[in-house]
C-alpha cells in the first residue's frame, strides 16, 4: 500500500467521525473539521490521479477518484457556509469588544487629561500605530452589531439542518468511495512510480497553480487561495520531511492571511443584507477591515509567491542534477 493510500485512510476515518459529531451537534469544532477535512482528502485523492501512471487499469481508477471528488464537493458545499457564518460571528463578536475597550481607553484618557489640564479630545485618540484606528460608538453601532449576529445566527441554524440531515448517508458513501478506489488501485498494472518528496509533489502543485492564476487580484485571490491550501494538505502526507513542514509552513500563512479577507468580505456582504441603510456605521468599520486585509493579503501573496516559486525552481534544478548523474 502507498503512504498516500495509508494516509487517505486515515483521514476519511477522521472525516466520518466528525460527521458523526455534526449528525448530533453540528458545534463549530465539528463543522469546522468536517470543512477541512474534506479538503484533506481531496488533496490527496487528486494528487494519487496527478502521480498515475498511462496504463491498464488508469480509467477505473480515476473514474474511482472523480467519484471521490463529486461526493466530497457535496459535503464541503453543505459545511462550508455553516463554518462562514460561525467564523464572521466570531470577528463581530472581536470588532464589538475592541470598540468597548476603545471607548473605555477613551473615558480613562479623557479623566487624566482633565485633571492635567491636557486636550480631552488629543488625549483620547487611539494610538494608531500600536492599536487599529477602528472604533466602536455604543450607538448606533453596538445595536447594529447585536441585530446582525441575531441574523447570522438564525442562518447558521437553518444551513446546520442539512448538514446534520445527510451526515449518516455520507459516512456511508465515504466507505464505499474508499473501497471502489482501492479495489481500482489493486487492479491497477501501471508499472509502480518512484515516490517522491512531499514537498516536491506541493511545489509542482504550487507551481501548477501560479501558471493558472497569473494576476492576483480582489477577484482571483480567493481561489488562489483555495489552491494554495491544497498544496498544503500535501505536504501532510510527510509530516517528519523537514522541506515539507517549510513549504507547509508559508503556505499556511499565505492562506490564513487571505482567508482573513475572505471573511471580512463575505461579513460586510451579510451586513448588506441583513441591515442595509440601518447599518451603515458598522457596515463602514467592517468594510474598513475588509480593505485593510485584502492590502496585507496582496502584499503577503506576492512576497510568498516568490519565494515558493524560488523553491519549485531549485527543487526542478536538484531533481534534473540526480537524474543526469545515473
């Protein structure tokens, strides 16, 4: 058995055991690895397609892996906008707590200054340099905030139905996808290829990546996103690789800093809807954030990129010196 097909294994096993968490209570934690979960496991199914050899036996095997595909994109699809709505509760809940503890800073500064005979206005700004320049007013603001995370959290309810209703039906198809692929796999003749690092097998992912996605932008940095996080799950298949807990590592931090973004974004789209010229206060500080995340993701983006290509490229260069020389 390959270390990509042992892998693959255990993480469906992971995967079923969090389904079977959202079937009774679809808690953050739950809905959260179910997500991520089956991006783990799509990662490593079309990595196995990616490495397969042209032989007999090729057609039944992807025809498994496609299948794999189809049922995992249903799962994410379900899960993905529970965990959003948890995620974008989360930053309100952190925008609401700043803004108090900014308006309490401001109480403070201005008790000191009056008794100094200082500027109560100049003494109570926010050191912009050390803390975000982001206030929240009690009024109208605060409000506004409770209304919307009353709306996200009627959501999140509704769309957590689904999830839990189909749970047992997929923990199902989840094993017999896992048995339609090793069953194709071990009637596979395809000559056995040479394993190679999971850093390597990342980086060509990476690399396939950047030649799709040339131009980043407020409209391809998402995907990229999503594509940069599959590279990663790869470098999971060898976690004892010290190139591949690099190549993970600025990944992962690519990733996480557009996904910061990411959220602001779709927050300030739900505030749209959920409050509309009622919120416009917090609609303004929450489309604040989303601008000030989407600079430092293009500026994380473009410096990481760099340096991931600067790797495949040496990896290319160290691969073609080992072959010359056999």
């Amino acid at each position: 058995m390959t270390i990509e097909l042992q892998h693959l294994r255990g993480l469906t096993a992971r995967l079923k055991e969090n389904l079977a968490k959202c079937e009774n209570t679809p808690d953050v934690d739950a809905v959260h690895d179910t997500r991520t979960g089956t991006r783990r496991v799509q990662a490593t199914v079309e990595a196995l397609l990616r490495e397969l050899p042209e032989s007999t036996g090729e057609d039944a095997v992807r025809a498994a892996g496609e299948a794999w595909l189809r049922l995992l994109k249903k799962i994410r699809r379900t899960a993905g906008p529970v965990r959003d709505l948890d995620v974008h509760r989360k930053l309100l809940e952190k925008l609401v707590k700043r803004g108090s503890d900014f308006a309490a800073a401001g109480e403070i500064a201005g008790g000191l200054a009056e008794k100094s005979g200082e500027n109560i206005a100049e003494a109570s700004k926010p050191d912009i340099v050390n803390a975000p320049a982001l206030t929240l007013p009690q009024n109208p603001a605060e409000k506004r905030a409770e209304d919307l995370d009353g709306w996200l959290k009627h959501e999140r309810q509704h769309l957590a139905t689904d999830l839990q209703k189909n749970a047992t039906k997929w923990m199902s198809k989840l094993d017999t996808r896992l048995q339609a692929l090793e069953a194709a796999l071990s009637e596979h003749k395809g000559r056995r290829r040479r394993t190679r690092k999971a850093a390597e097998v990342a980086l060509d992912s990476f690399a396939l990546l950047v030649s799709e996605i040339q131009q980043l932008d407020s409209i391809t940095l998402h995907d990229f996103r999503k594509g940069a996080k599959k590279a990663r799950y790869l470098t999971e298949t060898a976690v004892e690789e010290v190139d591949a807990k690099l190549v993970g590592g600025a990944l992962k931090k690519l990733q996480d800093e557009i996904g910061d973004w990411h959220d602001w974004l779709l927050l300030a789209e739900e505030a749209h809807r959920a409050l509309g010229k009622r919120g416009k206060e917090l609609i303004a500080m929450i489309e604040a954030e989303r601008d000030r995340h989407y600079v430092l993701s293009m500026k994380i983006a473009g410096k990481l990129r760099g340096r991931l290509m600067g790797e495949w490229q040496a990896t290319k260069s160290r691969v073609r010196h080992r072959t010359s020389i056999r």
